[in-house]
C-alpha cells in the first residue's frame, strides 16, 4: 500500500503554490511589515520576528497538516518568458473552521488571505484562493467554505463575494490573538461534481 501523498495545488494562469512550513518564518515577517496590510489586522502595526518566531508560527504549524492542505499557502507569480524570476506576493490561509474551539469542524474549511499592496486590485487574491479551494473540494471531505473579515475591510469582502459566497452573520470572533468583529461569508461544496471547481452558493443554514 503506498504512502499517502501531500496535497499540492496545481499551478493556475498567473500564480503557482507551496505550502509554508517552519523554515518560512521570515516571508511571514516580510508580508507584515507594511501598515496598509496589517490595518485591518491589528490597526495597522508591524508585526516583529519575535511574535513571528514565539506566536504565529508555532500557531501556523498547530494546525498544518499538509496531507490534507491545511496551513498557509504561498502565491507566487509564475516565472514570465523574460526569465523574470517569480515574485512572493501574498498568501492563503487554510484551516477547519473553529480550529480553536472545543468543537474544529473536518468537513467546514475556513479560508483566507494576506497580499502585498502591490499586488492588490489586480485579482491575485480571487484567483489564489479558488484554486487552492478547487484543490481541497476534490478531496471529496469538504462540504462548507468561509471567510471571516473586519467589518470595514471591503476589499476582502470583495474577494468573499467574487469567490460567490454569501453573507452568513457578523459575530465576535476569539482565537489565541483575541476577539474582534467579523463578518461570515460563507459557500457549500457540491458533491455531485468532484472533478471540477465545484463549490457553490448554496447552503447557508449552518
């Protein structure tokens, strides 16, 4: 009987995918050092190594578990045919929903995401995101997708919305980094078509 194999994302048009482990705490510390990136994080402070080091990345590496694509993904561009090399741009969060609850759900994913300011307004977020999830919902386990977002954070909510979730509630989140408001958006997956990009706006009851 062989191994069981790590998930791995394909490649989509403009952006290739790795999964973060514990050696990439410093591309964690890159993405937080610019305010615009963290104002809707923690009002816009920078975060430093050491929370990286001592907080995030043990927080990370809590809940990676890349057989199943859970943790954090990487969004690289590709390589362009100038020989460009390619560029880190941002990354995509993946993990059950509630992890940090008594009750983590196995089949109800929580997604998200973090983008340089270069690369925002150019679709880079949309398409990181619905690939790693069309990645995850042909594993056949996945029946719900979420997303969580400060309330004033319309550029994520914009991404929620193209990726065809729907306003679920807005609620008082609490995780090891404390308690904030937060908008729900949420998507089901269909079952009946596990090969394609198959999840959908349908189900918003749980």
């Amino acid at each position: 009987m062989s191994a069981a194999r790590a998930l791995q994302i394909p490649a989509s048009a403009r952006l290739q995918y790795r999964l973060f482990d514990a050696d990439d705490s410093e591309l964690l510390f890159e993405l937080d050092q610019d305010e615009a990136v963290m104002r809707f994080i923690n009002g816009g402070r920078k975060t430093s190594r050491a929370e990286i080091a001592q907080r995030l990345l043990p927080r990370m590496l809590s809940y990676r578990d890349p057989l199943k694509g859970y943790g954090i993904w990487q969004v690289c561009s590709k390589a362009d045919q100038q020989q460009l090399p390619a560029a880190y741009l941002g990354w995509i969060l993946v993990r059950p929903m509630g992890f940090f609850s008594d009750q983590p759900s196995s089949d109800h994913l929580e997604v998200g995401w973090r983008f340089k300011q270069p690369a925002w307004g150019q679709g880079f977020a949309t398409e990181a995101a619905h690939a790693v999830m069309a990645a995850l919902a042909q594993q056949g386990t996945v029946r719900y997708f979420s997303a969580l977002a400060d309330p004033n954070n319309s550029g994520s909510i914009a991404v929620m919305k193209k990726l065809g979730m729907q306003f679920i509630c807005q609620q008082q989140v609490q995780d090891p980094l404390g308690v904030q408001q937060a908008v729900v958006y949420q998507m089901a997956v269909r079952e009946h078509q596990p090969q394609h990009n198959n999840f959908s706006s349908l189900d918003t009851t749980t």
